[in-house]
C-alpha cells in the first residue's frame, strides 16, 4: 500500500504543481498485474505487433495507468468552434510533456525503494507500419481498470475521455485496480447517444468504430492551421457527454 500511495502521490503534485497552460482535474491511477491475462488477450485482438509486458520489461511485474483529464472550460471551447482549436492542440503538446516528467520523477524515486521501472516507448511510424504500434497507453488505461472503450475508441474513465494517458512498467507488485463491471459509454449501454458520431469533422466514426484512415487525415490537415505547435490533434469526438464523465 505504501508503495501504491508513493505512485499516486507523486503523480497528483506534478499536475497540482504543474507550470502548464493547460489546466487538469485530479488524476486517475490505476495497477495491473504484469501476468494479468488480458496482455495475451490484447496481443490476439491487436495483433503481435502489440507487446506484452514482458517482452518491454523481463522483470515486470506491475503495470501502472495515468490519467490527467482536462479541465471542462478546454473541453467547451473545443466542443464550441468547428474547427481545429489552438488551446486543444497544445494542451495535447504539454500535456505529453508532462506525463514524460512525471515518468522520469516516477523512475527516479522509485529507484530509490530499488524499484525499476521501465516507459514503453511508443514510436508512431505511419509510413512503414501503418497504424500499427508496439503498446496503448489508452489499452494499458483499460487493464488498469481505469475505464471502457467507447464507440469512438477512446477510454472513458470515471472522470471522462477529455485527457491524455500515460503509463509504465514496474519491477514491485501493487495490488490490482478492479475493472469496471459495467459499460461507461452510453451507446454500448445500449442508450440513445452517438454524440461522438454526429461531431466527427472527419466522418470517421459511426456505430462500428472508427475508420483510423480518415481520422488520420484529418489530423494531418489540422496540423497546418497551427504549425508553429507541429501537432496533430482534434478531439471533437472527446467533447460529448462521456467527456467529463462524473465518477
């Protein structure tokens, strides 16, 4: 528990202490067992290119989630404007920023309890491999028991989808965070919903899923409105009623 409470701790001052522009709500935290047989489950649906746990890190034995949800005003403003929306795109550039920091504080002082722990690192290589990665932060977030996956693909957590992830690979065993034993996203409860559709500027979604393709180029193309922030982003999908879901 201690270890746990240290992990939380350390997270929750970096965003409280945060230097960022962008403002957030408290963060989500979340653990799950290394051997947890959701990684195997994962690299059957995503395919091998998706990495277990310990093939990032042999000694793995914790993986631990992140989650810093904007705050709602961000949130509005981008719900607000059709188009691509300054604040929104940079707060994705900080916001990775910081997640960044706070794995190095994590790696540091965790090192100091002789705990190691290793970031996976997440190269998006779209040319060479497509839409194919070797680890989600957002399916981490999930087996972390942090939230479930919406129409949109996006992790609704307890406090929303409107944030960005982080998470890492640890050599200590802390306690698992239960999974939720219901769904957060509306339409999958089976309610009448589908905001998430109706804004997609791409045209991307429907009650399928997501046609990744296209959610790409227009990313690509809002990156031309901003580029002095070199960012792909957009969000409009994120600003419905999941995206600051109450807990």
């Amino acid at each position: 528990m201690e270890l746990k409470n240290k992990i939380e701790g350390i997270i929750k001052s970096a965003v409280a202490n945060s230097d960022t522009e962008t403002r957030y709500r408290e963060p989500l935290v979340g653990f799950v067992s290394a051997d947890d047989p959701v990684f195997d489950e994962m690299k059957e649906i995503i395919g091998p290119c998706n990495l277990h746990p310990h093939e990032i890190f042999p000694d793995a034995k914790t993986v631990v989630s992140f989650f810093l949800p904007f705050e709602e005003e961000l949130g509005k403003r981008n719900r607000k404007f059709p188009g691509p929306v300054k604040e929104w795109i940079q707060a994705k550039s900080e916001t990775d920023r910081l997640i960044s920091k706070i794995n190095d504080t994590l790696k540091a002082e965790l090192a100091k309890e002789r705990v190691s722990a290793v970031v996976p690192e997440i190269t998006f290589d779209y040319k060479n491999k497509g839409f194919d990665v070797v680890w989600s932060h957002k399916s981490a977030a999930y087996a972390a028991g942090l939230g479930t996956f919406g129409v949109h693909n996006m992790l609704i957590t307890g406090a929303g989808c409107s944030g960005r992830f982080g998470s890492l690979v640890i050599s200590a065993e802390v306690s698992p965070t239960p999974r939720p034993d219901e769904e957060f996203c509306r339409h999958k409860k089976g309610e009448k919903c589908l905001v998430c559709v109706n804004r997609c500027p791409a045209g991307a979604l429907s009650a399928k899923g997501l046609d990744k393709e296209k959610c790409f180029r227009l990313l690509q193309e809002n990156m031309k409105a901003f580029p002095e922030l070199n960012q792909p982003a957009c969000g409009k999908c994120a600003t419905g009623p999941c995206a600051f879901r109450s807990r």
